[in-house]
C-alpha cells in the first residue's frame, strides 16, 4: 500500500509542477514588464477560474493528502523507533574544574 501511495504522490508532484509551469502570471503582459498594471484594477471583478487554475488546486489537495498519508503510514510501520536510534551513543567528557 505504501509503495502505491508513493507512486501516486510521485506522479501528483510532476503534474504539479507541469501544471504550475504552464500558468501565466499576473501582469504577464507586456505592461507587466515594465512595471505596470496595464488594463487590471486592483479590486477590479474577478474572472473565472480556469482550467490550469483547477488543476492546480486539485492536484496541491491530492499532494497534501498524499503526504499526510504517507506520513501516516510510515509512522506505524517504523513504530516507537527515532530517527537517531540507531547512531552510537557518544561518551560526555567531564566538566573541568
């Protein structure tokens, strides 16, 4: 189950970031590389949210979801053990006087 949920989140990251990659930003125009705003207010209407928009927020829910799952799992299956259980202890050396 672990190793299916890895592949999953795998898959969800590349998309992701494809999807990501693929937005146009705001102000993305050619007033926007000058500094300008162009033809956008700043509490003007706000349009629909597209496709790539979608994508993106279903694709960072599954992301979370994902990871919190793996998470999850891993932390039962490895039990009480921590990260540093198996490093050697190191000898103290005593304070001077």
């Amino acid at each position: 189950m672990i190793i299916l949920l890895v592949i999953l989140h795998v898959i969800v990251c590349l998309f992701l970031i494809g999807v990501v990659l693929l937005q146009q930003g705001k102000s993305a125009d050619l007033a926007g590389a000058f500094g300008g705003q162009g033809s956008q207010t700043a509490f003007g209407p706000r349009g629909a949210a597209n496709l790539l928009t979608r994508l993106t927020t279903w694709s960072a829910i599954i992301f979370m979801l994902t990871s919190i799952g793996l998470t999850i799992m891993m932390s039962r299956t490895s039990g009480n053990r921590s990260v540093l259980s198996d490093t050697p202890s190191s000898q103290t050396i005593p304070a001077k006087k």
